[in-house]
C-alpha cells in the first residue's frame, strides 16, 4: 500500500518528518491561557540568534512552574495551588493550571528560562551549521 503524503513533490526528498511535526503541532490546541508572545532576538557577540517565547502568567510563583523538553517539544506547564487557610469574601481570581506546548524543530536548545514580573520567558535558539561544501566525483564508463 503506497501512502500518499501532502508533501508528494519530487524536489521535496526526505521531509516526511516535517509533515508529522505540522500534524502534531495542528493537535496540540490550546484554551489560549496563558497569553504568549514569540519574539526574535538578534545575536550579540557570541551568543546566536534566537526566539523568546513570553507567556502572562500573573500569580504562579516560579515553583508553580515547570519548563521541560522532550525530544523536539517545549513544555510549559503552571499550577498553582489553592491556600485553604484564606477566608474568601469575594473570589473573582482562581487558581488555575495550564499547559503550553511548542513544536522545535531539529537542533533547537532551550537557552534558558527566567520569571520576572508575571512574564516567563524561554530563550530558544538554534545553533549556526557550519557551511559544508562538498564536491562530489563524477565516475566515467565506458
């Protein structure tokens, strides 16, 4: 049984994994909570280029937090806990949980992560390859 890809182009060779990474992220969804957003970072001296996902989250202190990656996926995940000792009048901020998750493509390293002020931000980069050149020899039969 042949499977057919929406990748089928002839100049297109050894990119199946970019059409399973595009499935996996399409069911990754998400409620939308935390906000985040994706910026990218210019090198400076040594350090690469790199992208810094921020995400609001106001309330979690950075053990309610946990940042992780497995394989070629980013997760971020929050909960927070309820203080049962508090006697509520009014409660209009819940406690919550969440969970985010990012597709990286190959060779992506998680740089670091920092919580400053409601915002965690990740660093994410992907180091430069060196350029290879290769010349490849031309046998001839006769």
């Amino acid at each position: 049984m042949v499977r057919m890809t929406t990748m089928s182009s002839p100049f297109l060779l050894g990119f199946d994994e970019i059409e399973r990474a595009l499935e996996r992220a399409a069911k990754t969804g998400s409620d939308g909570y935390p906000p985040y957003n994706i910026e990218r970072i210019a090198a400076i001296g040594d350090a690469p280029e790199c992208l810094r996902i921020t995400l609001a989250v106001a309330g979690f202190a950075r053990e309610d937090i946990e940042v992780t990656q497995e394989e070629s996926q980013l997760w971020i995940r929050g909960r927070q806990r309820d203080d049962k000792s508090r006697d509520y009048i009014h409660r209009g901020i819940a406690a919550r949980q969440f969970q985010r998750n990012f597709l990286l493509a190959e060779g992506m390293q998680v740089l670091g992560a920092e919580l400053a002020n409601g915002l965690l931000s990740i660093d994410v980069a992907k180091p430069q390859p060196d350029r290879v050149v290769k010349k490849i020899n031309i046998l001839a039969r006769d």
